[in-house]
C-alpha cells in the first residue's frame, strides 16, 4: 500500500460514518461542522456539488480544526488540485476516469476513485488504488456486489456511499471488506438549511456507535 493510500485508510479509521455533505450557504457550514464533530464524527465529506462547497469547506478548515474534511464529487484534475490547494484531508470522487486516477496517483492529497464495476476496479487497483467508493451502493448491487467484488479483488476495502441510511447502516459496516460507510442522513439538506443543529449532532452520535468489522 502506498503512502497515499496509507493515509486515507487511517482518516477512514476516524468514524465508522462519514457525512455526505451538500450545502448551498458557506456561512452554516461552521455550525455544522461543529454539531458533527461534537456528535461523534470529525471526518466529513463535503461535496462539489454546489457553488458554496469550496468556501464551506475553507470555512471549517479555518474554524474547526477538529475536524478532518474532505472534498467529495472530485470529477477532474482540476478539481483534486483545488482539493490539494486547499488544504484537504483527502478527495473522493463518485466514478473514476483514468485522467482522475493519473492525477490523483501523480499528486500527494489522499484520493479514493469511486467504482462500479469489475473494470473500474482494475483501472484503480493497477495504479496503487486498493481503498475505493462504491457508488451508488445500493443501487449497484448492494453487499452482494461487494461479496462478489471481493473474490478477484482481495486486497481492496470498500467505503459505500449510496441509499445507506440509518436503518442500513450497521449492514455495511458488518461486511469484512468495509472500512467506513458514507452517506447523507446524519445532515441532510433540509436540516441543514433549517439550522438542526441539535437533531444533526443526535444523529451523528447515534451514527459513532456503529462500529465496522474490520
């Protein structure tokens, strides 16, 4: 295992749960760090997905060291470079394209390519990618598709994201192959918008006492 890889697989030893974070107003990011943080889970993921992601997570990086913060829908080089300038604590992305995986493999930030398939796998596993997103999870196969990814593929460990949700949650986090489940239920938008401070940091603590496998 690379130095990189080695890296991200102890940030996915922080939390059983990593939040999948969307927001749309950079100044509720703070709070919400927080909330998490003070629920249990210091690693969270926030996602490119809107305009307010980077300044979100500059926001958290400056205010809450506590927290070990990610950038998610990485979907090019550039985009892992802006992660890398940044400052984060790794990038995922929600696919992978060998240009992304060449990037990420030439570069220091801590990366894991989100796969699918038996194909996906061997573009990842053949540059030094052994710890990768299963996306979407549910959708594509399930823990099914884990066991049967896990036979030609020993040597990689999966972080789900993807219809995982509290009442599955535990599910993933049995499976053998599993290291950390992502997903966006601790602090969805709606609460994030509303300021549910409270309920976001419940959930966050109910989601630490889940523990993987491994």
């Amino acid at each position: 295992m690379s130095t990189q890889q080695a890296r991200l697989r102890d940030v996915f030893a922080l939390a059983p749960v990593i939040p999948v974070i969307t927001i749309e107003d950079a100044g509720q990011a703070v709070p919400l760090a927080r909330a998490l943080v003070k629920g249990g889970l210091r690693v969270v993921e926030i996602t490119l997905r809107t305009q307010a992601g980077m300044d979100a997570a500059r926001a958290i990086l400056a205010e809450v060291p506590e927290a070990v913060v990610g950038i998610g829908t990485v979907l090019t080089p550039a985009d892992y470079e802006r992660a890398a300038k940044l400052g984060a604590a790794f990038a995922i992305s929600p696919g992978m394209s060998i240009e992304l995986l060449e990037a990420a493999r030439a570069g220091a930030l801590p990366f894991a390519p989100g796969i699918q398939t038996a194909s996906d796998l061997m573009a990842c596993v053949t540059r030094g990618f052994e710890l990768v997103k299963f996306f979407p999870a549910v959708p594509a196969g399930g823990l099914a598709a884990i066991d049967a990814l896990a036979g030609p593929f020993p040597n990689v460990r999966f972080c789900p994201t993807g219809g995982i949700n509290a009442n599955n949650a535990a599910q993933w986090l049995a499976h053998k192959k599993v290291v950390a489940i992502g997903g966006s239920w601790v602090a969805p938008v709606a609460d994030i918008k509303a300021g549910n401070w409270a309920l976001i940091e419940q959930r966050a603590h109910e989601a630490a006492a889940l523990r993987p496998a491994r």
